[in-house]
C-alpha cells in the first residue's frame, strides 16, 4: 500500500465527517501549536483576488485570526494563482494591491514572503497583461510579494531547509481544446517545453530536504467540475512519481479537496476557496478523496523533521480535514 491508508478507511474517515456535519456539531479549531525550533507554518490559499472581495475579506480574516488564536509564526504566504481577476488599472500602483493583498494579508499578522503562481485568469488582458505587473510587483522591492518568474524553485527555510519547493506555470491548452483569444492567454508551445524541460533537470539535481513540494494553480486531478487535466496528467504526473513529490498543491476549482491514489508517493491537495465564487463538485469524496467540499476556506501547512501536517480550514476557521505524512510516505487521516 505505499504507506497509503486504503480506501474503505478512506470512505469511513469521510462518512464520520459527514455524520458529524448532519448532526450539526461544529468542529472545534486546532489545538493551539506553540513554535518547535524545527518546525515551520505556512498558509495556502487559492483563487482569492475576485472583484467582489466579500469572501475574500472572511478567508482573510480567519487566517489572521487562526494565526493569532494558535500562537503561530507563519514562515510563508503560499497564492496559488487566480491572484487577480478583473483589470488591474494602474498596474503595479493599482489599489487594489493595497486592499486586496497588503492590507488583506497585512504584515503584522504574516510578516513573511508570499509565494505566488500564476493562474488562468492572471492571464487576461485588461488591456495589460497582469503577468508582467505581478511580475513588476515582486520586483518594487517593498513588498512581500514574491515571484521571480513564471516557474521558480526555492528551499525553505533559508537555514537548514525541510522542503524543495517547486512553483510552476500550470496555464497549459489541454489536448483537443481551441487556443484561447482575445482576452484569455496562456503559455506557447514552446514555452511549456522550455518549462517542461527545465522541471526535468530541476528533480535530477540532488535533493537534501526531507520533502518535495510542487505548487501550481491548475490541478492534475480534481473532483470539481474542471476535472482532471489531461497535460498535466501526461507531462508532470509521472515526474512527481518518479522523484517521488510529497504534496501536489492547486487551485482553480473553488473548493477545497486532497485526493490520495494507492501506491502513489503524492498527495493531491487543493485549496481554492480563497474568495471567489464556490463551484460545486462533479464527484463526490465517497467516489474519489478522502476529502472534498463546497466550501471557503485556507491551508495550513506544517513541516518538521519527523513528519508534515496539513489542514484545511473553513472561512470561520474551523477544522475541517487534515493529514499527516511522514518523509517516507506514510499518510494518516486526522479529521
């Protein structure tokens, strides 16, 4: 079983869940978490720059208050595309930077870099190409914001690290799919080769981190009505595979969902529920999971020597799902 918890355990983690929901019980938050000397605390979100920032406010301010209420020193921000619908008037001096990334992420509650991908609808035109003004952004040198191309790597933390990470472009045409125009781009042929083949030498270089990570804002498999992807199930798939790639990180759908499959060394984890509209699920978790929902909400990732911990959290900051895995690949469903 790859250390992978079956199946029949998976349907029963997620019927107990369920019961407990229909009974109305509300699930406490998390026992409070002081800092370990070796441990470090991320939060991942996904999909959160709607126009309409109402449920982006209440993901916001749940991650700010699960923070404070657990006494935790978040290390690192993790955006994980779909930073910005809509236009982006004024580029790199919109206002909505100030409203909708530092004052809704403020430093005194997450005074560490934020992580960013590029998603689907960074690719609009409204005229100007939000790629390159995220791009400018991470470049002012004031900000948290943080990225240094459209695919990057980086080791975290700075001093003695516990996780190789890998930030990819995901906007890839899905096979038998029209080009996309007017409004709507994404990568060239030639630039997912050139990415694809960078991926490649990155995973052969020696890894000395206990764990692999690689985030992107499109998911390889999803319950939600985007569904799997049929590139990135050809292309990537079977690198993380072979280099044996801890977590799978994603947005896209709006919801938020972690898949497991036997025998494989990775979980699939996406958290989409950062602030635009929700969509609803074309496959239940007692289908495929162990877990997926219609729901806002973040990530909180934990990482020490040991093991990792990840845990999906509601809009209000209730526990929701959460798992552990151990370097070598043993999961463990908490909730």
């Amino acid at each position: 079983m790859n250390g992978i918890i079956d199946r029949r355990r998976f349907l029963q983690q997620s019927f107990a869940f369920s019961a407990l929901a229909t009974l109305g019980k509300s699930v406490a938050f998390a026992a409070p978490q002081p800092r370990k000397g070796d441990t470090t605390h991320w939060l991942l979100v996904g999909d959160r720059g709607y126009e309409r920032y109402e449920a982006q406010t209440s993901v916001a301010a749940a991650m700010r208050q699960y923070a404070a209420t657990n006494h935790l020193q978040i290390d690192a921000l993790m955006m994980l595309g779909d930073n910005w619908y809509g236009d982006m008037t004024g580029g790199v001096d919109s206002p909505r930077w100030k409203t909708q990334f530092e004052e809704m992420y403020p430093s005194s509650a997450f005074n560490c870099k934020a992580y960013a991908v590029l998603g689907n609808h960074d690719y609009q035109r409204m005229p100007e190409s939000k790629v390159e003004i995220e791009l400018a952004y991470a470049k002012r040198g004031n900000t948290r914001w943080t990225m240094p191309s459209r695919w990057y790597t980086f080791d975290f933390p700075s001093v003695e690290p516990l996780a190789t990470v890998i930030a990819l472009d995901s906007n890839v045409q899905r096979r038998g799919g029209s080009k996309a125009s007017g409004v709507n781009y994404q990568l060239t042929l030639s630039e997912q080769a050139e990415q694809l083949a960078w991926l490649k030498l990155e995973l052969e270089k020696p890894r000395k981190t206990p764990y692999l990570i690689v985030m992107a804002h499109h998911p390889i498999y999803s319950n939600g009505p985007h569904g799997d992807h049929d590139v990135l199930i050809a292309e990537w798939e079977p690198l993380l595979r072979k280099y044996g790639a801890h977590l799978y990180f994603a947005g896209h759908d709006h919801d938020m969902q972690h898949l497991e499959f036997e025998g494989h060394p990775t979980s699939f984890v996406l958290s989409g529920g950062g602030g635009a509209d929700l969509y609803t699920l074309k496959m239940e978790e007692a289908q495929r999971g162990p877990y997926a929902r219609k729901v806002y909400g973040f990530t909180h990732l934990e990482l020490s020597q040991r093991e990792l911990t990840v845990k999906h959290l509601d809009e209000s900051g209730h526990l929701i799902h959460s798992f552990t895995k151990t370097p070598k690949g043993d999961v463990h469903i908490l909730s």
